[in-house]
C-alpha cells in the first residue's frame, strides 16, 4: 500500500484566518472564547463560545459561492483553497478525474436552518430563500469544493458528530493508501454558532457558561467554536517526485463505535481507536511522545479519556504530553479534529506542543502531563489525534514525522 502525507493545509477558525495565525495564536495560549453575539443571544443561558470574527465572505469568494454556501461551507471552501496553494497542485486532466474531497461536519447548514425556520415560524413568512436547501445540505461543503477546484473523484460528506472530520480524514488516507486515488482533500467544517444552535445544545446541560477548562477538576462543561480546516492527502512518492513540502505522515488511522450509550462515553472504546490506530500504523506505544486529545471539559469525558490512556500506554503514560486545544478554539464539533490536527502538525514539524489553557485545579482522575497554560517546545516524532463522539463513535490518527 501507498504511504500517504500532507501536502498542504488551509484553516479559518477562531484563532486565525490561516494556519500561521492559528499556530502563532496556540504558540501564545490565546483563547478566543468570549461574549456570543448574534440575533437573540440575550434569550440563551450559555451567551459564550468562540466565533469567527469578522469573516466576510466578499473577501474570498464569488458571488455565486456566496449565494449558494452557508457559512460551514464558505469556512470550508477558504481553508481548502489555503490548502491547495500550500501544496501547489493544479487539477487538470488525469489528476481532477481521481481527486477528490471528503468533509466532516455534524450540523451542515445549521444557520440557513435556523435562519429559514425563524422566518416561516416566527415571522409568518411563506416563502425562504430558493438556494435553502443546497445551503443546508451537509455534502454541500465537499459539493463546493470540489466544484470550484474542478475535482472529479469520490467526493462525500461524513457526519459522525464530534468525531466527523476525524472519519473524513481517516476515510481520505485509507482511499490515497489503497490506491484507489493519489490525492484528497479532506477534513471538516461546523458554523452551529446561531440561536437555534446553542438552544438545542443548551437542552443536553454539558455546556459552560463561563469556560473551556479540560482536565481541570473545576471544568464545567463545553463550549462551542466555529470554523474549518482541510488538508491534502497525497501519495508519498507523487509528493516527493514532485518536490513537495511534506508537514508529516499519516501513518495510522483506526475507528470504532461503543455499542454503548448515546452519551456517556466509554473507556474501553476510546482505548481500542487509540490502540488500533498504533496497530494499523505499526507502531509501539512508547513511540507516542504527544496526544492531541479529544478533552472537551465536561467531567465524563476528560476521565475516561485518561482513563483509556492509562490503559493503552500503561507506564509511558506518564510520559506522554496531553493537550485540548478546545480550552483555546473552543469543541467545532465536526470540525474539531480537523483544526486540532494543525496542532499535530505544529508538534511534528514546529517542534511545539500547544497548551491546554485555563487549567487551574489538578484533578486525581486526569493526572497525566496536560502541558498546563503554556505551550511548550519538546521534539515528537509520533502523534495521535484523538475524537470521540455523541453516539459513541470513535476515531483516531497517528501521524509522524517525515
């Protein structure tokens, strides 16, 4: 089978509208987390999460785009065209007839949603925009991208909850090593950040409404970003014969599902994704030196995903670094594997580990190196890239260093 690298990465999240700036914003321990603002935000218990700022669409996109995107899938669209320049592909021929695109997300058009109901429902309105369900559709971010780079391969959505750009890119690295295609682009985008968004979540009480502290024993809860991030995955050798920049190695990828509850996660699940991702990679675990962890600052989650640490890495444990770069961009959902995974790339090829920030009380059931409100420079050649989901479901990447 082919190895497979990444080439190229594109992101606009709520760190920064590129991979620089998000990485000089994790480099510092910035969080972006603050006042929500946006119509009805006085109605909501939680008024707090980590937006994108300033983003308009006339800047990057055509007036076509913009008629037809929702704003997961301009997100996308703008990372993905990052990623491409970084990689300097052109698709034509051959290359556009193989290429293709998968894209995590759990709440697709969520705002176009949102905004269509509230003037059928609230402001009696018979009639909503003509492009609602084009918008609102969950493939429309893999649809847009492959339409405006002109690629012609497999192209699909994956909504898996918070573990979607996480399958989507486990999906594009097993395709590009089977063979069946050289290059994708691959990773997730979520804009769930509107009245209708936060009311639902609201209802499951695993939200805070004053921070994002995971591994902390105060933590409270989650809170909610925005944002997107994709990648290109290409073979190795087209890659290295073409004269690319190669940001790491996707050696491994595993998923799995609990079986278990809708909610609560499981220890034993969360072990065997971390376990068979090193398997599948051929790696001992003693070669892991950073986990971007999946740590989305509710109690249950944070314990068993230490939990399943312990369990997988057993005395190496403790010396591992083990960071949730949720504290800073806040959990994007389906897209939160994909703008986590720059902080793997960081680790690998910067050479720093991104902190886990507002942590302030240890607590006995996650004590591992959490890397605590700074970040730090340390040598890794071995990540994994771990998300677990609503529904039990789980997924993680191993990636190395080139």
């Amino acid at each position: 089978m082919a190895r497979v690298v990444i080439t190229g990465a594109g992101s606009i999240n709520p760190l920064g509208r590129n991979v620089a700036e998000t990485w000089a914003a994790m480099q510092a321990g910035r969080c972006a987390i603050g006042p929500l603002e946006f119509r009805d935000v006085e109605r909501l218990s939680v008024k707090i999460g980590a937006q994108v700022h300033g983003f308009v669409p006339e800047d990057h996109l055509s007036r076509a785009e913009i008629g037809f995107s929702d704003r997961f899938a301009q997100f996308a669209l703008v990372s993905a065209r990052q990623a491409v320049a970084q990689a300097g592909l052109v698709f034509e021929g051959e290359l556009a007839d193989r290429a293709g695109v998968v894209i995590g997300t759990a709440g697709g058009g969520l705002t176009t949603s949102d905004e269509a109901y509230r003037a059928v429902y609230a402001e009696g309105k018979n009639r909503v925009h003509p492009f609602v369900v084009p918008r609102l559709m969950h493939n429309a971010a893999a649809s847009q991208i492959s339409i405006a780079l002109g690629l012609r391969g497999p192209t699909l959505a994956v909504s898996t909850a918070c573990a979607g750009s996480n399958h989507a890119m486990g999906l594009a690295f097993q395709m590009v090593r089977s063979g069946a295609t050289p290059v994708m682009l691959a990773g997730g985008a979520e804009a769930m950040l509107c009245f209708g968004g936060i009311k639902a979540w609201e209802g499951l009480r695993v939200m805070s409404a004053d921070g994002c502290r995971p591994f902390s024993a105060d933590r409270n809860g989650l809170v909610q970003g925005e944002g997107a991030a994709v990648f290109v995955f290409e073979e190795y050798d087209r890659a290295r014969a073409r004269g690319a920049q190669i940001l790491a190695e996707v050696a491994g990828f595993a998923m799995g599902a609990d079986a278990g509850d809708m909610l609560t996660p499981s220890v034993a699940g969360a072990a065997r994704a971390m376990a068979g991702a090193l398997a599948d990679a051929r790696l001992a675990p003693e070669a892991v030196g950073y986990i971007n962890a999946h740590g989305t600052a509710t109690a249950a989650n944070d314990r068993s995903e230490c939990a399943a640490v312990r369990q997988v890495f057993g005395a190496h444990a403790d010396r591992l670094m083990i960071s949730s770069t949720k504290s800073m961009h806040g959990h994007l959902i389906g897209a939160t594997g994909a703008v986590e995974l720059l902080a793997c790339l960081m680790a690998l090829g910067e050479g720093v580990i991104a902190p886990t920030v507002g942590y302030r009380v240890p607590d006995p059931d996650c004590a591992l190196d959490v890397v605590p409100n700074e970040a730090r420079q340390a040598r890794v050649d071995v990540v994994l890239s771990n998300a677990f989901a609503f529904g039990g479901l789980n997924a993680v990447l191993a990636l190395t260093r080139v």
